[in-house]
C-alpha cells in the first residue's frame, strides 16, 4: 500500500474518531439540557399552580361575599348580577400548565381583572348599605380578601421568577438548538393589564 493511501486511511481513521467523539459530547450535552429543562419546566409548572390555587380562593371568596350580600333588602341587583357573571367567566377560563403561552395568559388576566372590576363596584355600592357595612361576615371577607390579594401577587411574581431560568436556557446557544430539537418551547410570563397593576380595593372599612 503506498504511504499516500495510508496517510488517507489515517486522516479518515482520525476524522470518524473526532465525529464520534462530537458525538457523544453531543450526546451528554443533550443529556444534561434534557434533564436541567425538565427540571426547570415543571417547577414553572408548579408555581402555576399556586398563582391558580390564590385566584380559586379569591373566587371562593367573592361567592360567599355574594351570598352575604344577596341577603340585603333591595340591593341593587344588577351590580350583584355583574359580579356574579365575571365569576363565572373567570372560573370559565383554564390554563395549560405545560404550554403555557401569551395568549392564553391574556385571556386568564382580560376575565380575572373583569371579576376585580366589578367587584369594586359592588363594594361601592355596598356603602348604601348601613346593614351590609356592620354584618360581620361581610367584614371578616374584608380580611380574607386583602390577604389573598396579596397572595396573588406573591405567587404571579414567584411564577414570573421560575419562568426566566427556564426560558434562558432554552434560547441560549446552544441550549436553543437542543429546545428545538427536543421540542422545548418559551414560556410566558404573566404581565397585568394597563392599569392593573395594583392589586383591586377591597377595604371595607367603612366611614
């Protein structure tokens, strides 16, 4: 065999040695993003799952404030009726932990803030109402109300936190080509609406 073949023979030996070499760096490397975005991506999904644990004790809440008031001579019926509806939408709307896109964030946020608007209307109109301001039920929801706002904004802002590892990594080179190639797609953060971003007044301490 002339030198030249095998000078051949050994360039290619040495180029199938570094492919499979590429390769199984490669291969750890997806490994290791496999695993690291999984872990990421479910602990994003967790946290969803608090922000929609706060939000369904809020609307627990406003269907005993609804009841509470229900019981009052001669409230205006079509404020009661107005929250009673935006409940109903907002309990209406679900969320794909695991696909959880703009979209579908600005139609949970659009039915929520429409429940928080007509909650503050009735508890303005609530002010006509000598009796509903000094029933103690009524009062005791002020409390749980304003603590559970809070809550919500403690767990939309935990989510948004969890939210951005996770998104880093997978748009990141060359974390980006191994998300497409694994499929892994950007999570959305939860953003307030125009006007929104403090929490709904709900003081009921009365004048």
């Amino acid at each position: 065999m002339k030198k030249g073949a095998i000078a051949s023979l050994g360039c290619l030996g040495i180029s199938l040695i570094a492919l499979v070499l590429l390769a199984i760096i490669g291969g750890i490397y997806a490994f290791n993003f496999n695993n690291k975005a999984v872990t990421l991506k479910e602990k994003s999904t967790k946290t969803w799952a608090n922000v929609e644990s706060a939000y369904q004790r809020r609307n627990d809440l406003i269907g005993n404030l609804v009841k509470t008031v229900q019981g009052a001579a001669d409230f205006e019926k079509g404020t009661l009726t107005a929250v009673i509806d935006a409940r109903a939408k907002a309990t209406s709307v679900s969320i794909d932990p695991t696909n959880i896109t703009p979209e579908q964030l600005a139609q949970f946020n659009k039915v929520q803030g429409g429940l928080s608007g007509a909650l503050k209307s009735l508890l303005v109109t609530v002010e006509r109402y000598p009796d509903l301001k000094a029933n103690q039920n009524f009062l005791e929801l002020q409390s749980q109300l304003e603590g559970t706002e809070n809550r919500i904004n403690v767990a939309r802002d935990r989510f948004n936190a969890t939210v951005e590892p996770y998104n880093v990594l997978i748009k990141k080179f060359p974390g980006s080509f191994f998300a497409s190639l694994l499929n892994f797609d950007e999570l959305a953060y939860f953003k307030s609406e125009a006007g929104s971003e403090k929490a709904p007044d709900v003081d009921f301490d009365f004048k």
